[in-house]
C-alpha cells in the first residue's frame, strides 16, 4: 500500500486535507442557516437550489482534489500537482462570486435577509481567504515537489532528452483528462440542478452524457497506454463533439428566450463552462501531441500506473556524499 515517504508529500497531503475541513465546515454552516432561516420561504423558486448546488460542488471539489493530491504523489507527476494548484485558484474564484451569487438568489425571496447575510458574511468572506492561504503554500510545496520527483523521474526515463519531452507530454494529458472530469461534471450537476423542472430531451441528454463521459475519459487514458491510433482518432473526434456541446450550452445560456432560466446560476455556469472549454482545447492539442508520440519507445515506460518501487528509495535531494566515503586503499612504496 502505497504512503507518503517525504516531508514535503506529506505537507501537500496535509494542507489540502485541512483546506476541505475548513472549507466544508464552513459552507456547511451556511447552508444549515439557509436551511433554518430562508429555505421555507423559497417556495419551490429555483433560486433555493443556489446554495445546495453550491454546497454540493465544494463537497464534491475538496474531495476529489485529495483524490487528486494522492494520485499525484503516487504516481510521481508534477504536472498534476501544478493543476492542482490551479484548480484551487479556480475554486478561489468560485467562492469569490458565491457571496454576490448568493445575494442575487435572494432578492427573490419573500422574507428578510438580513439577518442571514449578517450571521453568514464572515464565513463567506473567509472562505476565499483560506483557499488563497492554501494556494500560496500548495505552490510553495509543488516547487519543492517538483525538485523531489526530477530524480525519480530521470532513473525511471533515463537520460534521452526527447523521451523526456514525450513523457512529458503524457504526465499533461493525463493530468487534463483528470480535471476535464472534474470541470464537466461541475458544470453539468448545475445545469441539472437549474433544469430539473424542465424536462424535456436536453435534461435526459445531459443526464445520460454522465457515464458517456466518464468511460471517455477511460478509454482515451487506456488507449494513450497502449498507443492504439485507431482508438486515439474517436476520442479526439468525440473532443471536438464536445467542444461544439459547451459551446451552444454558453451561447444558449445567453440568449434572450432562454436566459432566464439559467440566471440563478449564470455566473457560476459561465466560469465552469469557460474553463472547461479551454481545458477540451488543451487536451485535443495534447491528444495530437501523444498519438504522433506513438512507436517513439515511451510505451514500456507509461504502460504501468506508477514509478517503480525502487525509483521511490531516492529523491531529488538524495545526492551520493562522496565526502564522507572511505579513500580507496593504496600501497605506499618507500
């Protein structure tokens, strides 16, 4: 089983643990008011599942991004805990806008708010506030994550500068189809959450896009593994599918006739649908990167999930203390 075997992964582990406890604490304060104070005044107006769906998604958020955090160190990639990193500024942003989102939702309401807005500011003022703390050293230990994994990755690699630059571009793809998941299921539990009284066949599509999705993102890891091109060609063919779907979902969210509907929730949409537009270009682009990679010697060194157990005994700072061995023995002649 695999554990922690330095202090700077045990630092990450430990920071992103305490980030989601504090975090979690405090959203879930502020649902529980929402629930108590404001929840029986909603009546049913979509606006009530602003804050649960907000909830929801950080629940959701801090969990996978410990998922995140462990397959990081255990599989020895530095890409992914740089975009781990970057997914807590996005988060950072996120609850930056939930304080404004939240206010927006409750001028609909027929009863006061002040009280809730009063009780609850603090909490949602310190929320942003503890993800930049936690971003400021997740970057400090990535760097210092950074020099540890180079030594272990130059004994599993070797020394040949273009199989370096090939698995290089492998630990990126891998990483974006991580976070592609993350971005389109955020996306998509909001969009259901604001349509689920509105059935009609967009709501089944979206729902059954889940699983679709998911094995997906399976298939593109597992077919990248193996170097299948055939394979590579659907799945980068199914990128541009869904490229063209997040497209008409953000267009279509702002027209006139439709834009309504999505406005209880149309700044958070927009960011998730943004970032994920951005992240399936950089995973086609990367997608291409790999199959021409193809029949280049990478296969043997990618076809397991992780560095080998001996490529773990020694890291970066691990340099031979020459100083400190015995001279060689050699005669003295009088």
């Amino acid at each position: 089983m695999w554990r922690p075997n330095s202090v700077w992964q045990w630092a990450l582990i430990l920071i992103a643990f305490f980030q989601a406890a504090v975090v979690l604490s405090f959203e879930g304060y502020v649902f529980a008011r929402f629930q108590v104070k404001l929840a029986p005044a909603a009546d049913g107006k979509p606006e009530e599942l602003t804050i649960p769906t907000f909830l929801t998604l950080f629940i959701f958020g801090c969990i996978y991004q410990l998922v995140l955090v462990i397959d990081a160190l255990r599989l020895k990639n530095t890409i992914q805990v740089i975009g781990i990193c970057l997914l807590n500024v996005a988060e950072l942003v996120y609850a930056a806008i939930q304080k404004d989102q939240l206010r927006d939702a409750f001028d609909s309401f027929q009863a006061p708010t002040e009280d809730f807005l009063r009780e609850t500011n603090p909490f949602l003022i310190a929320v942003p506030c503890v993800l930049a703390v936690g971003t400021v050293l997740m970057s400090f230990v990535a760097w210092k994550l950074y020099n540890e994994f180079a030594w272990t990755i130059y004994k599993h690699i070797s020394a040949d500068l273009r199989l370096k630059r090939r698995y290089l571009a492998f630990q990126i793809y891998i990483a974006l189809l991580k976070f592609d998941f993350f971005f389109f299921l955020g996306f998509t539990v909001q969009f259901m959450v604001i349509m689920i009284n509105i059935h009609d066949y967009e709501f089944g599509l979206t729902i059954a896009a889940i699983p679709v999705t998911i094995l997906i993102l399976f298939m593109a890891a597992y077919w990248t593994r193996k170097e299948n091109r055939v394979g590579m060609v659907i799945i980068i063919l199914l990128y541009f599918a869904a490229l063209a779907y997040f497209l008409f979902k953000l267009i279509r969210m702002y027209q006139p006739s439709q834009r309504y509907i999505y406005e209880p929730a149309l700044a958070p949409l927009t960011c998730f649908g943004v970032i994920t537009v951005v992240l399936i270009v950089l995973t086609i682009i990367n997608a291409c990167v790999c199959m021409y990679n193809f029949g280049h010697g990478l296969m043997p060194h990618v076809a397991t999930r992780r560095v080998s157990a001996e490529d773990d005994k020694v890291h970066m700072t691990d340099v031979p203390n020459y100083s400190q061995a015995s001279a060689p023995n050699r005669m003295v002649i009088d």
